[in-house]
C-alpha cells in the first residue's frame, strides 16, 4: 500500500473511519435497525444486456486528481436525468474526506430512480458492505489494490450474502488475476494509474483480452466520448462508467444522452 500514493491514504482514513463506526454503532444493531432495503435490482443482467450501450452514470461532487467537480447538485434530480437519458445504472460515490460523497447520497439517487445502484467507495471491512445493504445499494465497489487477497475473497463472500453484486476493480494484470482467483465475476478495469493519477485506456484495452467469457467486463475512467465507448464495446467490454464527463456538464442527464447517441447512432431507450 506504501508505493499506492493517494489511494493508500484514502484506504488508510477508510479503515480508520470504519472502525469508528463499528464502535458507535455495531453490526448486529445497523441490521436491527435499518428500513428493511426492497428488492434488489439486477446490477450484473442491466450492466451486459446484449446489443446495448451500457452506461453506469457516475455521481460525485469532487476527487482527488480533479477537485471540485460539481458541489451543489442533488442526487435524486442528477439520477432520475440519468435514467430518462438511458443508463443502465447509478454508481454513487460516498467516501467523505476526498469525493464529498455520502451513503444519504446513495439512498437519495437509488429512492428516485429505477435503476440498479452501485456503491462506489473504498470497502475494506464487510461492515460496508452491509452498510451498503441498508442504504439499498444493489452492488458494491471491491479494489483489489486497497485489499488484500484473503480480504478480497471475505468482502466477496459478504457481498454474496447480503445478495449484492461486486465490481472488482483493477489496474494491472497482476491485480486481474488476484481478482479472478477470488472468484469476482464483474471486473472493472480502471483507465487512472494510481501512482501518476494520469488516464489512459490503452489500460482496458490491454487487459479486456485477459479477462475470461462469462466475466462481466466494465472500463472505468477517462471515457469522454462515443468513439470512445465504441471502441470498448468493439473490444469486448459489456459497459463503461463514466463520472467526470457528465458531472461536469452543466446538464450531467443530457451529456449522458449525447454520449449514448453518439455511441450507437440511435437515441437511446427511455422508461416506460
């Protein structure tokens, strides 16, 4: 974790504020009181329909390598202008110190919207995991740097029983294998090198081929523009996310639909 830079401080504040909240309030008595979640939505079946432009839409204020973002957005208007644009899904950060994030955040943008919703933060403990059950989340974001092997494969056990899906996210071949060893069945591959902050999909498009039949494959980060997206799709890719672009859009559900035309050349499905 030493050599991860920024990540390893974020992991580091992640596993104290974990334990804090372990302290004030413990496993057994978060599930005793939280609202029981509804049914969950289908993360895995919605991120690979076949012959579609699937798109988790991103929400979050700010981060590390851009700053402030957008701070003054709600997420249960920013989510509902993603669903009417054609997402597939939500992902909704809610780490606090760098990404202005919070599970309320995530409980907002999942109450006004029909799509399934991923927590993204940094899990280290099962706790969030569960954490993420209550708030109704319906997958969890698992990074393989932030963890290790025998915590990979634990966080994977607790995502399966609270009936969650996991985005395993990784950076390198090496973290790809770790990942599959594990058991992950959605593997995310992040475009952000972790040292540099810098972005480059020549990341995704190095890996995708690795990544075996039957795995979900998603490409994260620095996915701005159709051509973009066509490409991953042509690359075996069955979803992007994309966070940035459409947050710093001045109408983030718009940017998504210009996006996914621009992708398929048709305008994209809207709910019934």
């Amino acid at each position: 974790m030493s050599g991860l830079g920024v990540l390893g401080e974020i992991v580091a504040q992640s596993r104290a504020r974990v334990s804090r909240r372990i302290r004030e309030q413990p496993l057994d008595r978060l599930l005793a009181t939280a609202p029981t979640p509804g049914r969950r939505r289908p993360f895995a079946g919605m991120i690979s329909r076949p012959g579609k432009v699937n798109v988790i839409a991103e929400f979050k204020r700010r981060s590390p390598s851009r700053g402030v973002i957008r701070e003054g957005l709600d997420p249960a208007t920013v989510a509902p202008s993603y669903e009417a644009a054609g997402a597939a899904a939500v992902s909704v950060l809610t780490e606090p110190e760098h990404f202005g994030g919070s599970l309320e955040d995530l409980r907002l943008a999942r109450a006004a919207t029909l799509l399934p919703a991923l927590r993204k933060d940094f899990v280290v403990d099962p706790y969030q995991v569960w954490e993420a059950w209550a708030s109704g989340a319906d997958a969890v974001l698992l990074i393989v740097a932030a963890v290790s092997d025998a915590e990979l494969r634990g966080l994977l056990a607790t995502a399966k029983e609270a009936t969650l899906d996991a985005l395993v996210e990784v950076h390198d071949r090496e973290e790809l294998d770790r990942a599959l060893a594990a058991g992950a069945r959605i593997v995310g591959v992040n475009n952000r090198d972790l040292r540099t902050l810098e972005v480059s999909l020549s990341t995704s498009f190095a890996l995708g081929p690795s990544i075996p039949g039957g795995v979900v494959k998603v490409a994260e980060s620095g996915i701005r523009t159709g051509d973009d997206v066509r490409r991953l799709r042509e690359a075996g890719f069955d979803a992007v996310l994309v966070g940035e672009h459409l947050m710093q859009s001045p109408e983030p559900g718009a940017a998504l639909e210009a996006l996914i035309l621009d992708a398929s050349g048709a305008r994209p499905e809207r709910p019934s």
